[in-house]
C-alpha cells in the first residue's frame, strides 16, 4: 500500500476555498443512528470554521449529551475537505458549497467517547498499535422510486429490469452515471456501476481504502445519491427491503489487514492460501456475527432482507464461492486477498459498523479463533441436521433479538464504549417497542375474519 498523502494545512484550505470561490461551507458529522448533520457557515466563518471554533448543542443530537451538558466543539478533519459538485443551477446561482467532516469533541477539547466516528477512530488505533491497517471496498446498493402527485415517494420502480441489464430495461442508466460522475468529480475512485437483481436496484462500487475513509466516502454517497435522485424527480432509498419478494439491498465490504504494505490475509502456502491471519480473522466476524447484527443490520426492516432465497445471509458460515454464507473469500489472492462480510444493509451507520466489523476481527485474531470448515454449497438448501454437523448457526431473527444479542457480546460492547452502547440501545429500544404496538395491514388481512 502507498502512504497516504498529507493533509492541507489550514492556510491551503482556506486558499482552496477562495480559488473556488466557496460561498458556504458544511461542516459535516453524525448522529448515533448515521444520519448525517450539519453546520453550514458563510465565507465570512471559515477561519473560525477551519480551527474547530464551531460550537453546537449536543443535547440536540440522537445519542449524544443530556441537556446540562451540551455544549460540543467541530474538529475539522482537513483531510476531508471537498468542494460539491453543481447539483442544480440554483445552487449555481448562489455560490459552491464544500465540506469538511468533523470529529466531536468536548469544550475541553477531548474527543467526545459517544461521537461515531470516535468510536471507529479508537478501533483503528488499536489495529496500528500491532501495526496494522484495516481496508475497506464498500458495495453499496439502493432503490430508485417514483415520487406521488404529492411529491412523497412511493415504491412504484418504474423499470422491470434485472441484474446487469441495459437500458431501455434499466432506466436509471443515466441517472446512475450521473452519480458516479458527481462521486468522481468530487474524487472519489468508482470501480463500477450496475444495476442490481430486483427493479430499480442499483450498485456502485468504491475501490478499497482505509477504514475511516471508506466510512466517511459511504456517509456522503448516501447524500449524493438522494441529492442527484431529487433533481430527476425520483425517491433514492436506502432500506434494506422496501419491496416484498424482491431482493433486499445490502452493504457487501471486502475487509483486508495490511502491515508494512503486505496483506496478512495471504499466505501461498496456506489452505486457499489465506494466512493464519486471514482464518483467524473470518473466525472472530463469525463469532461475534450476532452481537455485530443489531449495528450492521439496525432497522426492523433489516431483518426481512435477512431471509432465505434473497441472495442475504441467513446463517453463520463462511465459504470461498457460494454467496449464501455470511462471508465468503472471493478468488482473487496476493494483494487483492479479502473477506467479503456480506451482513451489514446501508441503513446502518458506516462508522459505527466498521468499528465493530474490526473489533470482532482484531478479537478473533487475539484468541486464535479457528472457524468452522467453509462450506462450499447453497446453505439454503441444507438441513437442520446437515447445519449442526457443519457447525452453522442462524443470525438473529428480528431487531429485538439482535439487540439482546450485542447486549451479550461483551467485545462489541466494548468496542462501542459505554456511552455509545447506552444511547444506541436506548434508540433502538425505543424503536422496536413502537413497531410492536404498531396493528399491520398483513394482521387485518390474515386474521380479521379468521378469529
């Protein structure tokens, strides 16, 4: 792997900003959920911007601080400093915008523990000090939707096209080129675009980069992405499984250790030639599958992916070729050696689900964890018997038992901190009691005049 290149200094940013003639810029973060917020200060702020003067209330913010404690600080990451592309000609009209993403941090100027970003930061520390180096390639997927008379989004696609197809069947084409357009122009490095197996699903592919990166490059795609679908009239949605009988999107990451510009995952003499490293590795994402589901997969609807026959995961195995295993090793080997996590769903906060996709690694590979023998047939299709012979267990089976799961599992705890972890489930909790009290249309249809 290359080293990384310095970051702009302040004064660089603030030149960058001036030959771009920036009119406003977004000092971007993220709530405990991973909905994306901002500060946007004028031209007349960006110093003050630049040097982390920006103060906000924290009590606010999902997850964050109670009311008597509010005040919080932005701490630029330079680092991340990017200049929008024109979305409409009215934004246009009225100046370019950049961004920069911040880390949260206390008046005192220490990081705030329960900021998700944070909460990856510490995990990456504790893979540097063995001298290693999480990397990430993320696949995100999403739907494109018609939007009603009233401007609301409906689950109306609009095209009947299918995994690869071209236009006239798939009619986002251009729209999808226009996204990985505007991703480019702003600098990120696409690897690909399709559209995926059900109508109006799609996928873009970022080339592999470092944990933080590839987190904060998945919170903006999520934002480019809406943004360009409300300039074509169109819903752009990120959860799990809008449409019944249909596939379900995911966030496949293809997750690799580097330490002194090697990849530990490779070892030609070892079986598929993974290393020690590797194998140990697959066997902690195994092991701590169920405590990380709640955080990969944190939604009610996330759940109604996860289910036979859709191309998602149901069971906890691994394997290097069928893609129903919760993680599978592609073929390619040396540099490119990698454990494809096939789990998390794009409603998840990406910093929040790295973090605990590397503490469970990082753990497996501290206890030597040896997975189960991978499987290379459809798990679908095996028995219970044939399951238990193999060692397969089955994931969580609604986001109540997912929860109850990561309260458990004491290193993805501890990789979320306690704040982190009370906040979290205090939300989820909360949102899950309010889906239960909640009488569905299925209900009424299956049960109305039947008892």
């Amino acid at each position: 792997m290359t080293d990384h290149p310095l970051p702009p200094t302040q004064a660089q940013v603030l030149e960058l900003l001036q030959e771009g003639r920036v009119n406003f810029l977004r000092l971007q973060f993220t709530d405990i959920l991973g909905t994306i917020k901002n500060i946007e200060v004028p031209r007349s702020q960006f110093e003050k911007a630049l040097s982390g003067g920006v103060m906000f209330d924290g009590s606010s913010i999902q997850g964050f601080t109670r009311i008597e404690e509010s005040d919080m600080l932005l701490a630029p990451d330079l680092s991340t400093f990017l200049i929008y592309p024109q979305f409409s000609r009215e934004e246009g009209e009225r100046g370019k915008v950049a961004r920069i993403i911040c880390d949260v941090n206390l008046p005192s100027g220490e990081p705030f523990s329960g900021d998700p970003r944070t909460v990856l930061k510490r995990q990456i520390a504790r893979a540097a000090e063995a001298g290693l180096t999480l990397y990430a390639g993320t696949e995100p997927e999403f739907f494109l939707f018609e939007r009603g008379e009233d401007g609301r989004g409906t689950t109306r696609t609009g095209d009947h096209a299918g995994y690869f197809d071209l236009a006239p069947l798939d009619k986002g084409e251009r729209l999808r080129r226009e996204i990985a357009n505007k991703l480019v122009e702003m600098g990120f490095e696409i690897e690909g675009a399709h559209h995926e197996a059900a109508p109006g699903q799609h996928e873009i592919d970022f080339r592999y980069q470092d944990a933080l990166a590839a987190a904060d490059a998945i919170s903006t795609f999520k934002f480019v992405v809406k943004r360009v679908a409300l300039e074509y009239g169109l819903l752009a949605s990120f959860l799990p499984k809008p449409v019944a009988g249909v596939n379900g999107s995911g966030l496949h990451v293809h997750l690799s250790l580097f330490k002194d510009g090697h990849n530990t995952f490779y070892d030609p003499a070892g079986e598929f030639e993974l290393s020690d490293t590797a194998l140990h590795f697959i066997g902690g994402l195994l092991e701590h599958a169920p405590g990380m589901c709640a955080v990969t997969n944190p939604t009610v609807n996330s759940f109604k992916r996860l289910v036979p026959g859709f191309e998602a995961p149901v069971n906890v195995a691994w394997s290097t070729s069928n893609r129903s295993a919760l993680v599978r090793v592609p073929a390619k080997r040396a540099n490119s050696t990698r454990a494809e996590f096939r789990l998390p769903d794009p409603s998840c906060n990406p910093y929040l689900a790295l973090a605990v996709m590397l503490a469970a690694g990082l753990d497996g590979i501290a206890q030597k964890t040896v997975p189960p023998p991978a499987i290379q047939r459809n798990i679908y299709q095996m028995t219970v018997r044939e399951k238990r012979h193999h060692r397969v267990r089955e994931l969580p089976r609604d986001l109540y038992d997912a929860l109850d799961s990561l309260e458990r599992d004491e290193v993805i705890s501890a990789a979320l901190g306690d704040h982190a972890l009370e906040h979290y489930l205090r939300a989820k909790r909360a949102e899950w009691r309010s889906y239960a009290a909640v009488v569905h249309p299925w209900e009424i249809e299956q049960y109305l005049d039947l008892v």
